[in-house]
C-alpha cells in the first residue's frame, strides 16, 4: 500500500467534503471535525458536528444528564453531520477494501498506518489553517 498517497487522497477528500459543509452552514459555529475507519478497515469516514445542532439534539431528546450530553457530544455517530461528503472517499475506501482483504498476521500493522494516514491528514490540514488561525472559539463547555 503506499500510505503517501492514501494520506494525500484522504486529505484532498476531506478538505472537499468539509469545505462543502462549512460552505452550505455557514450561519452554524463547528466545534468538532473528525475521520473514522470501520474495525475491518475498509473505510474512511468524516464526520462533524456545530454547537447548533449539537444543542438541537439535546433539546429535542430532553437530555440533561451529563453522561448523555456528553456522548451526543463527542460519539461522531450521533453528529448531524455523520458521513457528509462520504461520497468524496468512495476510491479511498475501493483500495483499502482491496489492500486488507486477506490480510491476517498483518492486519493490526495495516490498521494502525491507516490511523496514522487519517491523523495525518488532519494534522496536515490544520498546519495548512484549514480549520482557521484560531480554533479557541469552537468549544464549549
């Protein structure tokens, strides 16, 4: 597998599908962006989540134990945005399906480039500002 090139496809895919995002919600204030594979590793997803609709979820589900705010808060599976622009990642996904399928023994070794490869691109688009000069504003308590 050449993990350059999976780390530049998931950065290129993710700068779209959240430009596409933060694009079409520009009136909601995002507090949190994230990628996750499945466990068989066939998969890169993007998620995020604005404090709008975090809040909207909470009211709407009369949550108000702490314990369950926080897992509306942080589990990407309950974010409104839950797979937005999966879309851009359909190639990313056809190779990793392809690369891991047989894999045993070398599996883990596999999974845990993968985890590097999204991390990396992560961290590659916040050093590029992607997410803004500041980031202070995006949390809350």
């Amino acid at each position: 597998m050449n993990w350059d090139g999976l780390t530049k496809g998931i950065i290129a895919a993710t700068r779209a599908a959240f430009s596409d995002l933060l694009a079409q919600h520009k009136e909601e204030h995002f507090y949190a962006f994230a990628l996750y594979t499945d466990s068989d590793c066939w998969r890169v997803v993007p998620a995020a989540n604005s404090i709008e609709k975090y809040n909207e979820k909470i009211s709407n589900n009369g949550e108000g134990d702490a314990s369950e705010q926080n897992f509306y808060k942080w589990y990407s599976g309950e974010w409104a945005y839950e797979a937005w622009g999966g879309d851009r990642f359909n190639g990313i996904c056809g190779k990793l399906s392809a690369a891991c399928t047989g894999l045993e023994e070398e599996f883990y070794a596999f999974k845990e480039h993968v985890h590097l490869c999204m991390n990396d691109a992560l961290l590659s688009l916040d050093k590029a500002g992607f997410w803004g000069a500041s980031r202070s504003g995006l949390c809350f308590s």
